[in-house]
C-alpha cells in the first residue's frame, strides 16, 4: 500500500498519520487509506446549502426552526417551530447562510444547521 503524500480533501502536502488514520491538520480530514474512499464522500458540491436533516435547501422555500434560537442584544428568542417562509441563501461568512423575515422578529439571518425544510 502505497503511503498517501497529499489530503484528498484540500491537497495539503502537511498530513500526518495518526494511529490507523491520516489526519490534515488545515482542513481536520480524517481518512483511512486502506479503506475504499469514493469521490462523493470526499468532496461535497461548493455552494449547496443543506438543512439539519441533510435536505438540500433552495432560494424560496419553508423551513421550521428546530431549536429555540437566541436573539443577539434581545431578551427574546425564536422558539422550536416557528414556521419560516421564503427564505434567501446567501453566502455568510460567518455561517448564517439563509436570509429571512420572521413574523414578529423582522428581517435576520439563519445558520442552515438550525432548520429543517418543510
């Protein structure tokens, strides 16, 4: 078996093994060589948006929230199935990559791990 020299992920040149697995320590991919890897397991299509139970979201559709979502500079929260509507993926570099109105809050942002499509 031949020793893996790049990341199958991010083609870093700095992996290292550890234990029975190889490890790249700038995108923390953790791989078996021995192991068959198929190439849709590794990378993922950039710029598809998934909800938490792994349903790809689209500009426009409902979602519900799944967890009582805290208010920045607010004592309110958004609570566990609230129903949101139309909502807009955007690219947020902070992880809030779904733009959105709620009823009673007004416009915010939304991390897509903290919804499910309707």
């Amino acid at each position: 078996m031949p020793t893996p020299t790049k990341c199958p992920l991010c083609n870093c040149e700095n992996i290292y093994q550890d234990g029975l697995n190889w490890v790249c320590p700038e995108c923390f991919h953790e791989w078996d060589p021995s192991a068959a890897v198929t190439e849709a397991a590794v990378t993922e299509e950039p710029g598809v948006i998934k909800d938490a139970n792994g349903n790809v979201l689209q500009d426009g559709d409902t979602v519900t929230v799944i967890k009582d979502l805290k208010i920045k500079g607010s004592s309110s929260s958004v609570k566990v199935g609230t129903k949101v509507k139309n909502i807009r993926l955007t690219d947020g570099a902070d992880g809030h990559n779904i733009s959105c109105k709620i009823e009673g809050f007004g416009a915010m942002n939304l991390k897509s791990e903290f919804v499910r499509k309707v």
